[in-house]
C-alpha cells in the first residue's frame, strides 16, 4: 500500500500546478501561461463538445493526453480496488420498500450492498454517524445481531425510532438508536462503544477521522469504513495520520483543494443541480462586479447561499452579498451585463474544471491510502476495495480493517 500511496504523492507533487488553484477563485492559473495550446483548447470547446467530454471521463483523459501526456499514468494509479461481486452478492442483502418505509431508494441500495460487501457479519455493530439509522437497520436485518446507531441529532434519533417501530423487517428490535456526539467519545472509556465492529457509511471529514484515531487506540476488532467530505475538518491544512504519510510534499494542502476529492456529484436531482449552477453564476457576476468598484482583483469568498434566494433575482443577491463584505453597491448598475459576466466566468470555471477533475479519484484515493496506512502502523491488516458502482455512489471506497491480536 505505501508503494501505491508513494506513486501517488509523487504524481500529484508533480503535476500540483493543474489542480491546486481552484478556478473559480483563479481565472487565470500559472499552467494557462505554461500550456497556452492546452488553456486555448480548454476554453475554445463548444458547449456540445464540453457537454459530450463531461459525461465521459475516460473521453476526458483521451483527449487531454495529447497536451498532457502524464494523463496516460493515471489509469494505472487508480487500477487495483475493485469489488469483488462475486463473493459480495451485495444486492441479495437490499431491503425492499415494505422492510424499509420511508428509506429513500437510493440510501436503501447503498446500505444493502455495503452490508452485503461487509458478510460475514457475526459481531454486535456499532453505525457510527447514524442519522435516521437506515443503515443500522439493515445491518440488523443481515446479520440478526444487535446494532447500536450513533447520532448527535436528536430529530434524526426520535424519526429513526419511529421507523424502526413502522418497519415489518425482521430483527428491527435489535436496532437501538442514541443521541451521542461521537467526537466526545475517547478511547479506552466507559462512553466507548463496547461492540467489536464499527461501520460508518459516509461520515465527514474529522468524523471519519476521529474514528480511525480513536478506534486504533481502543484496538477496535473490526471498522469498516467508507468516507466522505475529506475537507470538512477543523484543521486548516491536511494533517496526514500515518507516520510513513509525513514526508508528503502536499502537506501544506487547504481544505479547499482538499475538497477536490468530493466535487464528483452523480447522485444529485437535474433541479437540484441547476440551481446550485445558477447561484454559482450569480457569485461570479457579483464577483466581477464587486472586483470592478474596489479595483481589486483577489477573489473574496462568501457564505454559503440557499437556493431560496434565487426567487428574490440577481440585483438582490448581489446586495446580499455586498451587505456580507460589508459594503453596498450603487444605485444604478448594468444588472444584465455583470450577469452577463459571471455566465461567461462560469463557463471558463467548467471548462479548466476538466483538467483539474483529472485529478480527484486519484488525490481521493492519496488521503484515503493515508488511513490505510496508519491502520497498518496500529496494528490493523487492512483490505481496500470500492463497494458499489461510481454511479450508485462516487464516495464508494470502502476500508476493511482487523485487529491483528
């Protein structure tokens, strides 16, 4: 495994230049100067071209090659975590709609082939981050063993209960939900849960972190874990957790170029999507705009915005977001020619994003190779395999580990 995470680092230390600077704070990258065929390429693509390109990220790889020939290496850095169906028989382990109301189909596939990748299941469980307990319940319905679901939301805890109680799945009376905020929870304590395998099913970012630290130290017998939002953690800087991981050239990574790992989303509803595209514009406009008055060119983040300001049109977003740099705007400005400017923006932002997406399954698979790591280092044989299919899930790296006694 640290040969496969060296590859890596080495590959990602090396071509850092196209994915590092985040484009949509970044109009115009160091590599665009570098590689003026390649920017000139990027940005001259038709929207049907980049469309046809997006769908297919193989298509993508194939036709960047020609201007960036280390492309043709990612394949074999990636190649190598494969499921195993065959010995899974993860869809058998799904529950049908009358074992699982209320249990979106979607979260009801996942849990089902997770648990069938995770059989044998012979040991009282512990989900970790268990929101409504979907995954809780299915683990108990594969197994028959007790499963205990770990929430800090008291809201998801009562609706998980009343689900449990509404459901005509066998074995749901071993299923106990209970409001705990794990990153409370410590090692070797009374408050530790006392079950030998832990499972989290997308916890974030120092969630899933905490766990790994925590449960290596109370030499946990068994976690199996897939994780999520990498970024979402209270260190500015990535902060590696195997010893072998701290010679990494990318120590200095930021959580905004860590959040590259988790910007593939083909779960999301067309609607959904679109809104989120169309605040993305509006941020741009207003950037521009706001760039334009203030003669400063340095990108200034704002806050997260709710699609509900969408309905409120483009002229009162701006001065929202005006009112969060704490400035305001004049009373006569070109509203359709700034929108104008961030569609425009956008579409540049999209089409430097095909390079920079090259890069995300394999600096994904580079921190998730970290935890891999450092479970050896504790003492842990640890397995490494993607447990459904990118278009069920594209968070589908699923981490085995045993405590070697």
């Amino acid at each position: 495994m640290f040969n496969r995470w060296q590859a890596l680092d080495s590959w990602l230390s090396e071509h850092a230049a196209f994915w590092q600077p985040v484009p949509f704070y970044t109009p115009q990258p160091d590599w665009a100067v570098q590689y003026p065929e390649l920017y000139r390429a990027l940005q001259g693509l038709s929207a049907e071209d980049y469309a046809e390109l997006q769908r297919d990220e193989a298509a993508i790889t194939d036709w960047l090659i020609d201007w960036l020939p280390a492309l043709s290496q990612r394949a074999s850095l990636l190649e190598g975590f494969s499921t195993d169906e065959s010995a899974a028989q993860t869809s058998a382990w799904v529950l049908t709609e009358a074992q699982a109301p209320h249990m979106p189909e979607r979260k009801r596939i996942q849990a089902g082939v997770l648990t069938g990748c995770l059989q044998p299941l012979s040991q009282p469980i512990t989900d970790w981050c268990s929101g409504m307990g979907h995954l809780a319940r299915t683990l108990a319905a594969a197994s028959g063993q007790p499963v205990t679901g770990l929430e800090w939301n008291p809201e998801l805890v009562d609706r998980g209960e009343q689900l449990i109680q509404a459901s005509h799945c066998p074995h749901q009376t071993k299923v106990t939900l209970q409001q705990q905020d794990v990153l409370q929870l410590q090692a070797k304590t009374t408050h530790w849960p006392d079950t030998p395998h832990l499972v989290a099913l997308h916890a974030c970012g120092d969630l899933h972190r905490h766990l790994l630290y925590q449960a290596a130290m109370a030499r946990q017998t068994r976690i199996s874990l897939v994780p999520c939002c990498y970024h979402l953690t209270a260190d500015t800087h990535w902060q590696p957790l195997a010893k072998v991981t701290r010679q990494s050239a990318l120590h200095g990574l930021t959580q905004a170029q860590m959040r590259l790992a988790v910007q593939e989303t083909v779960t999301a509803p067309a609607r959904v999507t679109e809104q989120r595209e169309q605040l993305n514009v509006w941020r741009l406009g207003y950037e521009a705009l706001r760039q334009s008055l203030a003669q400063d060119d340095t990108y200034r983040p704002l806050p997260s915005s709710s699609v509900k300001q969408l309905q409120h049109g483009f002229p009162a977003f701006c001065h929202w977001a005006a009112s969060q740099h704490a400035g305001t705007l004049p009373s006569q400005v070109d509203w359709p020619a700034w929108l104008h400017q961030g569609e425009q923006r956008y579409a540049q932002v999209l089409r430097d994003e095909l390079l920079r997406h090259q890069f995300r399954r394999p600096l994904e698979l580079w921190l998730v190779l970290d935890y891999v790591l450092f479970l050896q280092e504790a003492g842990y044989q640890v397995k490494l395999q993607t447990f459904c299919a990118r278009e069920l899930s594209p968070r589908n790296l699923l981490i085995e580990a045993r405590y070697q006694h």
